[in-house]
C-alpha cells in the first residue's frame, strides 16, 4: 500500500467555494439594487402624493365667496380652484391636472424616475401617478369631522 503525501493529494473540488462566493456576492447585490430602487420609487410616490394634496387643498381654498355671504353655503368656483392647484403645480415644479366642481376639487400628478441600480437591465423610466381630493371648508368647529 502505498500512502500520497500532503503534495500528492488531489483536490477535486478546488475553485468551487469561489464559484458559490461569486454567485453569493451577485445575488446580494440583486437583492441591494432591488430594495434601492423601489425605495427610490416609493419616496416618489410619496412625494407625488404630497404635492398632489397640497394642490387640491390650495385649489380648495378658492371658494365662491358671493354666494357664501349670501347663502353661508361653502362651495368651490371651479374654474379658480383649478387655476389655484394648477399654479401651485407649475411652482412646485410638477405636473398634473385638476378637476373641480363646486363640491371638491381633484388632482393628479404624473412624474417619473429613473432606477439608478436596476438600470444595468435597461428598466428605463418609471411612471408614478398619485391623485387626491380635497373639499371646501368654511373652517368652522361645526361642520369639521371628529
């Protein structure tokens, strides 16, 4: 019987631990660029739906004031209330839309953003659409909700 010395000795599996490590390591980062950009894309979509509900409460204000000092009735004048939101969006540096009637006011917002990670798989641009609505108030404790 003859014995291999530590020199002799064959190694069958040499290189397959870096073939597991590299394949580790790129999944990870699949997953890392993963969790960024849709944290990318939720922050927009936040921020979509913020500037969308600042809007709407701005277009909300413009309310018809000749027939609230006649009636005390809280209506809207459309055509300011959407004027309103649609200035604020243009300050803001968005853009949207805005339908208005006499009861409330409605906006949309439409911007995008690009993935920054998730761009090596050519995603291209995201769209993110947020809408809100807001109503007039005449800001007295009477008519607010509890």
């Amino acid at each position: 019987m003859t014995t291999r010395t530590r020199d002799e000795q064959v190694w069958a599996d040499e290189g397959g631990a870096t073939v597991y490590i590299v394949g580790l390591v790129l999944a990870l980062f699949a997953v890392a660029a993963l969790v960024f950009d849709v944290g990318l894309g939720i922050a927009t979509k936040a921020d979509a739906r913020n500037v969308a509900a600042e809007a709407a409460r701005t277009g909300a204000a413009a309310i018809d004031l000749a027939h609230w000092r006649s009636t005390g009735e809280t209506l809207l004048d459309p055509g300011a209330a959407e004027a309103a939101a649609l200035d604020y969006l243009t300050d803001a540096g968005y853009a949207g839309t805005a339908e208005a009637t006499t009861g409330s006011i409605t906006v949309t917002v439409e911007t995008s953003w690009d993935p920054v990670m998730l761009d090596v798989i050519d995603q291209g641009t995201w769209t993110v659409t947020a809408t809100q609505t807001s109503e007039p108030s005449s800001g007295t404790l009477l008519e607010a909700p509890l």
